[in-house]
C-alpha cells in the first residue's frame, strides 16, 4: 500500500515539476524579451516529457489529463490530483519568473471571440495530438511523440499567438495571469475554450479510433 501511494505521489510531483519549468520558460521568454519565445516554450515541453514521460505521461496540462481521461487513458483517481499539482507548478513558477525579472504587461485582447477561437483550435490540435501520438495502439512505442507534442504547442504559438497569447493550457494561463501577462478578468478566454478542445479532441479520437480502447 505505501509503495502504491508513493508511485501516485511520484507522478504528481513529475507533474509539477514539468508544469513548472514550462511556465518558468513562458515568463523568462516573454518578459525576458527572447527573440522566439513559441520554440523555447515548444522545446521545454519537449525536454519535460522526455523526462517525465514515463513516471506520469507527461501531461502538464489540465486541458491534455481531461482529454487522456476522457478517452480511458488516466485514472479517475488521477485527474484532479494531477490538476492541482499542475496549477500549483504554474503558479510557484510564476513567483519564481516575477522574483527574477518583475511582472510582465498584460496582453490587450482585441478580439474575445478571436481569442477564444484561437485558443480553442490549437488547445484541440494539441490534445489531438497527444491522443494519436501518445495513447494510440498504431503509435505504441514511438520515438517520435515528444516532438510532435512540442512542435504543436510551438506552431500554435507562432501562428496566433498575438490573437490571444497563445497558452492552450489551463496552467499556463493561471501561471500568465499570476506574472501579469494576462489580466485575470481575460482568464476565462483561455480556461473555457481550453477544456472545451479537450473534450473534443477526446470525442473526435473515438469516432476516429472505434476499437482503439
């Protein structure tokens, strides 16, 4: 029983540490003024699931657990658990960034339908994504899925970024709101459309994959 407990404690520590330097690396690219923040944010993802991939899946992503949850991959147990450790990462990584380079300037949405679409469709190709990739028979074992995983949230990033900030991560966007890149009244721009692509992107893999269980 205490190695049971220990083995769920690993992978919510995993999830935190994950959702925390990834945040870190949103705040320091973006205040710190990096010249392409999407490909550090993109290639932090991708080191933080190469490590620790294989203790919790790496999800680092309340939006990415709701959607391996929904299509049978993550324990019931898990979710909120996993959730919580993944907001708390964000926001210890938030005071971390603010404690180094100050609070950043909240981004002015100019479109809130603009926004939530943005958000929506990346978040979706991003759980998309993880589900073909990550939790599918046809691709069990592949070397190949960290990239993939990476390379969305950077292709999202790059292409709608200046729409709504491009997070398509629940975390995430509680962790930009805490550093002051989003003005928390904008918060509901991300989160809602956030868990909406979750659940799609669950929907759609099971009519795609009917046998895939």
């Amino acid at each position: 029983m205490a190695t049971s407990t220990l083995l769920h404690h690993d992978k919510y520590i995993t999830e935190f540490i994950g959702t925390f330097f990834l945040v870190l690396t949103v705040g320091c690219a973006v205040i710190g003024g990096a010249a392409l923040p999407p490909l550090a944010i993109g290639a932090a993802l991708m080191v933080m699931i190469f490590a620790g991939g294989h203790i919790s899946g790496g999800h680092y992503n309340p939006a990415v657990t709701l959607a391996v949850w929904l299509r049978g991959k993550c324990e019931s147990k898990d979710v909120f658990p996993y959730m919580g450790a993944q907001v708390a990462g964000a926001v210890v990584a938030s005071q971390a960034v603010k404690f180094m380079l100050g609070a950043g300037k909240p981004m002015e949405i100019k479109s809130g339908p603009a926004a939530l679409l943005a958000e929506f469709l990346f978040t979706f190709a991003l759980a998309y994504v993880v589900l073909n990739v990550a939790t599918a028979k046809g691709t069990s074992g592949n070397s190949f899925y960290v990239l993939a995983i990476g390379m969305t949230v950077m292709t999202g990033a790059f292409a709608v970024g200046g729409i709504s900030g491009g997070a398509f991560n629940p975390a995430v966007s509680v962790g930009a709101a805490f550093m002051g890149l989003f003005r928390f009244q904008d918060i509901g721009i991300h989160i809602g459309p956030e868990l909406a692509a979750a659940c799609a992107a669950a929907a759609v893999f099971k009519i795609l994959n009917p046998d895939d269980k």
